[in-house]
C-alpha cells in the first residue's frame, strides 16, 4: 500500500474477505457504540466494546494486563494470532485498540484500511450471526508505555518548547467553541486548546472512502504545521481514540520515531485546575518560527 | 450531513455521518429503507441538539 513505513500493518478489504475463514486471523470490530456491530459485521468478526473491555472499570486507565490477557483470551486469540481490528468513524476506536495491544506487546496487529464504512461501502457480505471461538492461551507483556504520553509528559512539553503537540480534534473543539463532537457525552469545564498545540484534525489523513491518504500527501498535511518527524510529538484529542488513530499514521505509515499518545487528552487537560488553556486560532507556523530564531 | 443505508438480511441499515469529519452521528435500522433513514435523521437531530457551544472571540489567541 503505496510506501507506507510500515505497510505490514494495514489489510484491504480484498485481504479480509480471502481470510475470512483462516484460524490464524481473527477479525475484532471496535466502535463507538456497540449497536453497530450487532446490526451487521463482516462474517467471524467478534466485537469489543472500548468502555467495558478495553477500559479500566474502576479508574481511568487503560485496562490491566490481567484483565487484557484474559480479554485476548476468550476471544480465542494466541499471542501468534494474527488480530485485524476495524470499526465505525474511520476505525477510531480500532486504532485505540490497536495501540492497546501495543502496549501489551501483540505481535501482529493489523487496521482494515477504510474500516467498516468501507466493507459497508463495497456491498460485502454481512452478518448478525456472533461466532464464539474456543479459549486461547494468552500472555500480556509488562505494559510498554513508551507510546503513551502522561499528564506531566504534557507539562514539561508546553513549557519546555521541545516536544510539537497535536490536537486533532475538529476545529471547533480546538478554538473552543465547542466542547465535544457533536452529541458526543465526554466533555470538559472549559474550551480550547493546550497552549503551542497545533491543529491538524485527524480526518485529514483519511480518503473520503475511509482509507489513509498516500505517503506523499500525509507529509504534506503534516508539515504544513511543522511536523515533520524531527522532533517528538505529543497526539491528542477528547478522550485518546482519535489522537490514537493520528499516533498510527505518524509512527506506522510516516515511519516517524518518536510518536506518543496523550489518552488523558482534553478530558483531562480541560477539567485540570490550574492547566493553562489557549482559545481561538493557533498561531501560523510561520510566526512561530520567527519567534524561535 | 450524509445519509446511506444499507440491506442486511431482511432489515435496513441507515447511518447519518458528518461529511466533515466521517463520523457517524446516528444510525437506525428498520423494516423499509425509508423508515431507518427517517429514524437515522431524527437520532441525529436530537445528537446534535445536545452539542455544547460556548461564545467568544475566535481570533488568534481570543
């Protein structure tokens, strides 16, 4: 799939459908509601839901490496499967699951490029039927938090000026005039932005189709705000699943190194007593680096 | 706003996303396609009735 950095990790629909019936593939649809799935998945797919299985139930957190080998292993899935996620709103939230099993150390974790609008799209075949698969043998590495990205991780960014952050949030939610996607439940006390944030929403890196746009175009996107892979950045959104699906893009098709995700994001950011917050506008590129020279 | 549905088995799919950001909004499933898209845009309505907006100056650093 043109010169992605790391193309391995991307599946078309093609893929999908001649796997559909191999036992080391193992199809998982993760979407904003769950009613999506039980109205018509692509056949052998199983379901997670990212508020009760793929979220700490006590505390925010991500959820526990007990709880998430125990996940992995009743959905029949071995630490040789072969895990294909994909979902509603452009695989938001199976991007998010796809960097949880990063950080749990799954081998071979893959995205359906363009999700299930796509499938949906293309007139495949769908189903109601839930397929139940027997129970694997699963271990969790430690966790592996090097891609992720912690509230004092942030602080040290905003005041240290070596770290780019993104919001990827639409622009509305980046100036403030908004507090959430529209309809959406989790919002904050307050609008805006993390201070020196730029905004680069995160459907720009996606096709009309729902699949990721070329290389060449995905840097331009990016540059045009100043990042450009040579120095460390900081994604984040709402609550973590589309700065998630940013934090892919960058790392696993941009190939850049340094790539965190702050899941804190503006839930955390905008409800913190104390937290410096800008409103409006960023400030172009341009000026930003007259300043700094 | 952009509406499509979809026939699984003996029902209809409909879903309502925003064209901007390819988020699905709402989405009904129903008898008749007209009926889960009218269901779809009633879901999405009331959604977005609920989006909070706060008022103020959106010039740079406003």
């Amino acid at each position: 799939m043109t010169n992605y950095a790391y193309p391995e990790v991307l599946v078309s629909s093609d893929w999908v459908l001649a796997h559909l019936k191999d036992p080391t593939v193992r199809l998982v649809e993760v979407d904003v509601e769950n009613n999506a799935y039980e109205q018509g998945h692509i056949p052998g797919a199983i379901a997670w839901s990212w508020q009760r299985q793929l979220s700490d139930q006590v505390r925010r957190d991500v959820i526990p490496r007990e709880e998430f080998q125990e996940l992995l292993g009743s959905s029949g899935i071995s630490n040789e499967t072969t895990v294909v996620l994909y979902g509603d709103n452009n695989n938001w939230f199976a991007a998010w699951a796809f960097w949880q099993l990063k950080i749990y150390g799954h081998a071979d974790v893959r995205l359906l490029n363009g999700g299930r609008k796509k499938w949906l799209q293309e007139g495949r075949e769908l189903t109601t039927d839930v397929p139940a698969y027997p129970v694997a043998r699963y271990f969790a590495q430690k966790p592996d938090f090097s891609i992720r990205a912690f509230l004092p991780d942030v602080q040290r960014a905003v005041h240290g000026g070596e770290v780019d952050l993104v919001d990827v949030r639409s622009p509305q939610e980046f100036t403030g005039e908004i507090l959430a996607p529209p309809g959406l439940p989790e919002t904050a006390q307050r609008g805006g932005h993390i201070p020196t944030a730029r905004s680069i929403p995160w459907g720009k890196a996606a096709n009309e189709d729902g699949t990721f746009k070329t290389v060449e175009e995905l840097k331009a996107i990016y540059s045009a705000e100043g990042i450009d892979g040579n120095r460390s950045v900081i994604a984040y959104c709402r609550i973590g699943e589309r700065s998630s699906y940013t934090w892919f893009v960058l790392k696993y098709l941009l190939g850049y190194q340094n790539v965190v995700n702050y899941d804190g994001s503006w839930t955390e950011w905008g409800n913190l007593v104390g937290a410096p917050i800008e409103r409006g506008l960023a400030a172009p590129v341009k000026t930003l680096v007259a300043h700094a020279s | 706003m952009h509406l499509s549905s979809y026939r699984i088995g003996g029902q209809y799919l409909a879903e309502v996303e925003v064209e901007s950001s390819g988020v699905t909004i709402a989405r009904a499933t129903d008898q008749t396609r007209i009926t889960s898209e009218e269901r779809a845009i009633e879901a999405a309505v009331r959604r977005l009735s609920r989006t909070r907006r706060l008022d103020f100056d959106l010039t740079v650093g406003g």
